[in-house]
C-alpha cells in the first residue's frame, strides 16, 4: 500500500506556541478543511482543553474513527539526549 492509496485517516495537530492547527488527512490529500485554536502557552489546563477540543472536531468531521493522530512540535531538539 502507497501513501497516495491508503484509505485510513490520520488527525493532524501542527502546534505552535501561539496557535494549534487541527486537520485530517486521507491518501496524502486534506479530507477536513484545517482550523486553528489557541495554544493558551501560559495555562496549562486551557492549552490541554484546546488540544481536546480541536481532536473532537476533526473526529467529528470523519465518517468513520481515525487510525492515528499526527502531532507536529516545532523546536530546538537534542536527539542525542532525548529531548
């Protein structure tokens, strides 16, 4: 199976520290028009209630239950020691 074929859908979250950006994919093609939240970097509770509610969205745009959920976290990263 190619990336161009597959049938399953993916939910995406493109986190910045200013705004989320929710979406799906399907066959390497968008299949739900993307929306942003805000990220709320400076409250924790309301940036994890962001993040759920962007989720709720995107899965209730989708006709059938995702196969994964991609999350993209821009950032300086330390590969090396796992940060």
């Amino acid at each position: 199976m190619s990336v161009q074929n597959d049938s399953r859908a993916v939910m995406t979250l493109d986190a910045g520290g200013t705004n989320f950006v929710f979406s799906a994919i399907r066959g390497n093609r968008s299949v739900v028009e993307p929306f942003v939240l805000p990220a709320n970097a400076d409250n924790l509770e309301q940036s994890l209630a962001s993040i759920t509610a962007g989720f709720r969205r995107v899965r209730e745009s989708l006709a059938e239950p995702p196969a994964a959920i991609s999350f993209a976290f821009p950032g300086p990263c330390d590969y090396f020691s796992g940060i």
